[in-house]
C-alpha cells in the first residue's frame, strides 16, 4: 500500500468519491429549492438533563433528507 505523508493513497481515493457523493446530494438539494419543492424534514427534538435535575430539549437537524 502506497503512503504518502502517513495517509494512504486508498484513504485518499475513497475520500473523493465520498465528496463526489456529498456535491452530487448538495445539488440535488439546491435543485428542489430553487424549483420551490423543497420541503425540510421536522427537527427531532431530545430531552437532555441538565445538572440541576430539570430538562432541556435539544433540536437536531436532519441532515440528509
């Protein structure tokens, strides 16, 4: 396996094809607004304790539609 600079050339190749993905998923999603059909997903929201024994509710985006 060739190295170079401690990061092997594989890491690298699947690298680009993952960013290949992420353009091709960006796209698809500019595409949809600017044709106005784009409709997000709810957020999710989780309770998470705070330290004096109460509640606090967290809202956590959906990345990929």
């Amino acid at each position: 396996m060739l190295e170079i600079d401690n990061v092997c050339v594989d890491l690298l190749n699947r690298t680009e094809k993952e960013l290949d993905e992420k353009v091709k998923l960006f796209d698809e999603a500019r595409s949809r607004i600017v044709a106005r059909i784009y409709r997000p997903m709810p957020t999710k929201r989780v309770e998470t304790p705070k330290y004096n024994g109460s509640k606090r509710i967290v809202g956590l985006p959906n990345v990929k539609d």
